[in-house]
C-alpha cells in the first residue's frame, strides 16, 4: 500500500477499521449516519469530527442573533419533524440534532475532535487510509475505511474571509470577524460597524441594535432580502385541526418547496417584476423617506447571489428605528477611531465587524493521494456532483445554495446507500466514476455556473473544483427541482461507474 507516514508521527494503537467512514458531523454526517443505519444495516461506521461537538456550523458561530436564513421545514430532517418557528436559532438547531440523534442512538458513532489530514487510497487493498489528528496531536490516529463520505461542509471553520484594509493596523478597537466571535466581546453602549450585507450582516445588526450605541451597515454595494413574518400559517392551521407532527412537516416542506421553485423561476423569467416585489417591501417598512433605491436595490438580477432572509423585517425594522443605519460606499482605509469612506466621509467606530464571507474548505482541506498520486480536485469531471471522476469510494456531500442545503443531502445519503447496496449485491469492494468514450470530448464548464449563482465564496475559490460537462451524469445542476427525480432514478450500471 502506498502510504507515506513517517513513523515518528503515527501513534501506535490498533488500526481502526470500518465499512464506512463519515467525515464530519453537522447536518450532513449525522443524516448519513441516519440513512447508513436504516439502509444499510450491515455495515460498520463511524463519523470523525474536528470540533469537540457535533453540529458543524451551528456549533462553530457564536455571534450575536445567530441563526438559520433557510426554513426548517427544508434545512430540517425529512425523518425527525420541526415544531417550531420557520426561521431557528443555532441553539435550537442543535436542540433539534441532538434530539434526533439521541432518538436514533447516533452519538456513540461519533468521536470528537479527530480531524482529517491526509487520505490515502489503495487499489490494491481496496480502502482508504486515515491519518487523523486526535485532540490536536501531532501523533496521527490510523483508521482504514472502504468507503468514505466526505460531509465536512464546504467552508473552513477555523478562520473567516476577511480583506486586507488599508490601515486596519491602526484602528484602536477590536477587529472582530463574526466566524471566531470572542466570547467576552462588550459592545454595550459602543459605536458598531458591521462590514458586509449578506445573511450574517442582517443578522447581527439588528440582534445588537438594542445594546449599541448606535450600528451602522457599510456595504460595498446592496444586497436582496426577503422579509416576511417568522411563520408559516398553513403550518399552524395543521396544527389546530390535530394534525401529526410528521404530516405537517411533510405538507409544509412540499409548500416551501413549491414556493421557492417559484421564486427561482421567476428570478429568471420575471426579474424585473420580482425585483420591484422585494424592493416594494422594503420600502413598505422603511417608509418613502428613505432612501431605498441606494442602499437596497442590487444591481444583479435576484437570487444571482443568496436571497438573505429576514424574519418579521428584522433589519428593516431597526432601520427605521434609528437604532441602526446602512451606508453603501467603499473603504479607503482605517483609522484610529474608525472608517474613511472613499467618498470622504468617516464612520466613527469603537468596534469594526468583518462580516465579509467565508473561505471555502474543498474538501475539507484534507490530503488526498490515489495510489501514490496526490490529488488536484480540479482535475476531476463531477459525476452527479457527488462522486467524482478518478476517485474511488468516496463522496462529497455539497447541498444547494438556493434550496435548503439539507435536500440536497438527503438525496445523496439515499444514492449512497443504495450504491453500497448495489456493490453488495455485485460482490465488488471498488466503484470509479470514469469518463465514456462519449465523454471524452466534454467541455469543461465550472462546478457551479457563475451565471446561475456567483456568491464571492464561489468565485474566489471555483478555480479549485472539479468541473461538470455538458450531459449527464456529469451535470451539477443545482436545481433540486429536476435532481428530485433524477438522483433517484440513476442508472447505476450506465457505463460510467466503473466496478472491480
């Protein structure tokens, strides 16, 4: 087997062997480890976490007002029903995890902080080989696996997107950027700029409104919400009439579901007309005065970029309270006490807030090696954008970035299975996605169309992801609407998996 492991480095308990090996534990790992139990029952698992709990995002993000900006009719589980609100808390999220794991007996698959450095992959022996970091040794932890599913997210939990600001070395006050929030942070009374205007910008400012002296937005350009009141009332007319929690969790997720397959279609069809009901809205709560075509009037068409959600106008409404403010301008520099605009205008600050984005994770940053060859990613064709050309017995769960991220993995958790099911049923402990001769000819389009979704996280990063052809099954959609019908209907002998 090819494995390079300097000895000094390798701790020298047992190997540790499984069927499958499950590669983080937030949403997705413990909704493979759900459908893993259920449907494929003989096989042995385990999930590795880097944190020290489960919960992936909603354990990594302490910030103010943290929260879900997807309903969890869809971001929730289509086995375990939500009772609450549309829109969660993180810590009703994790409520919500632990519960379902606690009911399916998940946790003791689970082992905490172990993270993933290197995998290495052997035709020979048919298994991946891990090196894993235990508690943040530097003696790895070998586990073996046939299988492995990559459900680590797809951003890097440890550290932010943040720009380089000129001048950022001469502010005065903290610089805080929302993914490594500092738990002893005192903003009560203080001047707060949140730099950003996406989901995590709508979120903090008016969760600190309150306790601020005052919270300004300062955005490079405006960004489309969505305000609506945080409920859902067919959801509660089910609920008066005695309706099962399973029933209503099912009949709400299909009206969701609809709804935004509207909204996604008019975004390409009626955009304009969409545009001016987003924009309608905005101006119904923040009242004429304001100046709505300046600050919250995007440029790009809607849902081009994540349409950020607000629960009762949150936003709008600390907005119009004067509590907090939005300036659109761009940064010229940090001073000492705050922010010069290129327009020549200052935003006096106590506290600077980086709400600027994430850095992607592609594949959970780990080091892979097939058969002694280190992996570029980018040179592999997506199959299904779940597995991935010249990769043998490995998956990646990477959800949608319209639809909740969570249909996206049940669909693959259900093509898993039924893949590990099917290679069973072959006797073959080895499946390759490999291009036909029909193929070879593709051309090479990016992993997520930049006109369809062209998020600054994507674009920053995309030169690192496999690529997606032009049939299928090399197509990554990103359209759950067409993939509900598709993934589950996958030919799994169409030549172009190929099994030994």
């Amino acid at each position: 087997m090819n494995v390079a492991i300097k000895s000094s480095q390798v701790n020298n308990q047992d190997i540790l062997n499984f069927d499958v090996l499950i590669v983080g534990a937030g949403i997705s790992g413990i909704n493979a480890a759900y459908h893993l139990q259920n449907f494929c029952k003989e096989k042995s698992f385990a999930l590795l976490e880097n944190q020290e709990s489960f919960g992936g995002t909603w354990h990594t993000h302490k910030y103010p007002g943290i929260r879900s900006d997807s309903d969890l009719y869809t971001f929730g589980y289509n086995w375990k029903p939500w009772s609450g609100t549309p829109i969660a808390t993180a810590g009703e999220i994790l409520s919500y995890l632990d519960e379902g794991m606690e009911q399916n007996d998940i946790r003791k698959h689970i082992r905490f902080s172990h993270d993933v450095k290197r995998a290495t992959w052997s035709t020979t022996d048919k298994c991946w080989t891990l090196q894993v970091s235990v508690n943040g040794s530097d003696d790895f932890q070998i586990y073996t696996c046939n299988f492995l599913w990559m459900c680590q997210g797809y951003y890097r939990h440890g550290s932010g997107y943040t720009p380089e600001f000129k001048g950022a070395e001469n502010f005065n006050g903290p610089i805080v950027h929302p993914q490594t929030w500092p738990e002893d942070l005192d903003y009560k009374g203080k001047k707060v700029v949140v730099i950003g205007s996406g989901a995590t910008a709508a979120t903090l400012v008016p969760a600190m409104a309150e306790d601020c002296a005052h919270i300004t937005m300062l955005q490079r350009s405006p960004t489309y919400f969505a305000a609506a009141p945080n409920r859902n009332d067919l959801v509660e007319t089910l609920r008066k009439l005695d309706i099962p929690d399973e029933w209503i969790h099912e009949i709400a997720r299909r009206q969701v579901l609809a709804d935004q397959q509207k909204t996604t279609r008019r975004s390409f069809e009626e955009p304009e007309a969409l545009k001016e009901e987003l924009i309608g809205i905005a101006k119904k709560i923040l009242g004429n005065e304001f100046d709505v075509d300046k600050h919250f009037t995007p440029k790009y068409r809607p849902w081009r970029q994540r349409l950020a959600f607000l629960p009762d106008g949150d936003l709008f409404k600390a907005i119009k309270s004067g509590e907090a403010s939005v300036v659109t301008d761009q940064i010229d520099s940090f001073t000492e006490t705050g922010i010069k605009l290129k327009s020549g205008e200052t935003l006096e600050a106590d506290i600077i807030i980086t709400a600027t984005g994430f850095n992607m994770s592609v594949l959970g940053d780990v080091k892979f090696n097939i058969d002694g060859t280190d992996l570029d990613f980018s040179d592999c064709w997506a199959h299904r954008g779940i597995l991935f050309s010249g990769i043998p017995n490995m998956a990646w769960v990477f959800g949608y970035l319209r639809t909740s991220w969570t249909m996206r993995s049940d669909l693959i958790s259900d093509f898993v299975c039924r893949l590990l099911n099917h290679m069973d049923e072959k006797d073959v402990a080895m499946v390759t996605p490999r291009l036909r001769d029909e193929d070879q000819s593709m051309p090479e389009l990016p992993f997520v169309d930049p006109e369809n979704f062209n998020a600054g996280y994507l674009t920053r990063d995309m030169h690192k992801m496999p690529k997606q052809g032009d049939r299928q099954p090399w197509i990554f959609s990103q359209d759950y609407y067409s993939e509900k019908e598709e993934i589950p209907a996958a030919d799994l002998e169409d030549g172009t998996l190929i099994y030994e």
